[in-house]
C-alpha cells in the first residue's frame, strides 16, 4: 500500500489526496508537519531531503516529493492524464502555471491568515502583492473556464485536482471569487464528481 506522508490543511497534500480519491487508490496517511518540526526529523529527511510536504512512499518503498510530480505518477495510464499529446502538454503547462503563478500567491496569502504564526509577516504591502498576483493568475484561469468545463482538453485531469486545491479555499486569502463565473461553476462541477473528497476529509 502507498503512504502519504501530508500535513492535512495543505493545499499541496489536499490535492494528492483527491486524485487518489477520484481514481479510487487505497493508501494510508501519516501526519508530519513543518510547524511541530515532524518534517526535519532524520527519518523524514531520509525520505525526503527537502524536509516538505507532500511525500509518497510507493508500494516498493521508494519516495516521491513534489505535489505535481506525484499527481503525474498517480495518473499515469488513468483518464487524469490526456492520452492526446497536445493535450497532455497543456495538462504540464498548467500544472508549471499552478506552482509558479498561482500557489506563491493564493496559498501563500490563505497561509498568512490561517497560520498564526505568520501573521507577522502579512504586512499590508504584501497582502496587497499577494491579492494582485492571485487576482492575475485567476483571471487567466477565467479566460480558459469561462468557454471550456475544463482546463486542458475535454475532461477533468490533474491539472484541474491541481488548480482546484487551492482555488477552493481562495475565501480564505480575501480573494473574492465572484468576479470570475467560470471558475466557480468549474468549481462546482469538481465537487460534484463522484468520489469526491474535502479538505477536511
């Protein structure tokens, strides 16, 4: 059995969870975390020398680090990665735009309000940079949803479980999501897949 290694209330590990989910995966979960020092430890790092979550420990014992990557190995030869290969070229360039575009934004904005001990650093120059970038990345999302169900071909894959991690929780980080009709019906239409999971599950 596969074993994620997640903190639950990231974003990052979330997304993981609900591939697995929606493919249906059986796998086990274990709780380590940057805030109580779990993911420092000598053992994680022998795992995973970034000391990050999430981390996946396959069925032949290796490990696998970086939230995409392990979207991609869980999806490979399933419907969650386009056969077409332009499609599944788009399916990447989502899921580069998803790391750097989106993340450093949505959930690091989410992050210094969830979080107290970063409330620190969530000066009103920085939420402002934060709320931009995240409102830029989220219009570009809403050119592509607002004329297709999808974000790259005709059916969900990673690159929407990726974008959808975050997104969903975009409230959180101030972003207002009415302004962009497209991603709320695509996140709509994600929660209503059979085999969905939350957040909290």
């Amino acid at each position: 059995m596969i074993t994620l290694y997640e903190q639950a209330s990231s974003g990052n590990c979330y997304k993981v969870r609900l591939a697995l989910a929606h493919l249906r995966r059986v796998y086990s979960r274990v709780e380590v975390s940057a805030r109580d020092g779990s993911t420092r430890t000598s053992d994680f790092l022998a795992m995973n020398p970034i000391g990050k979550v999430p981390t996946l420990e396959l069925d032949d014992g290796r490990f696998l680090a970086e939230s995409n990557a392990i979207l991609l190995h869980v999806a490979e030869d399933t419907a969650l990665l386009p056969e077409d290969a332009y499609d599944r070229a788009k399916t990447y360039e989502w899921l580069f735009f998803e790391q750097y575009s989106h993340e450093p934004m949505i959930a690091v904005r989410r992050a210094l309000f969830i979080y107290p001990e970063r409330k620190a650093l969530a000066t009103p120059e920085r939420l402002a940079q934060l709320l931009e970038g995240g409102n830029r990345a989220l219009s570009i999302m809403e050119l592509r949803l607002a004329a297709h169900d999808w974000l790259a071909g005709d059916a969900v894959s990673v690159a929407d479980i990726a974008l959808y991690g975050y997104t969903h929780t975009a409230d959180e980080g101030g972003y207002d999501l009415a302004p962009y009709p497209g991603i709320t019906a695509w996140l709509a239409r994600i929660a209503a897949m059979p085999g969905h999971v939350t957040l909290e599950d």
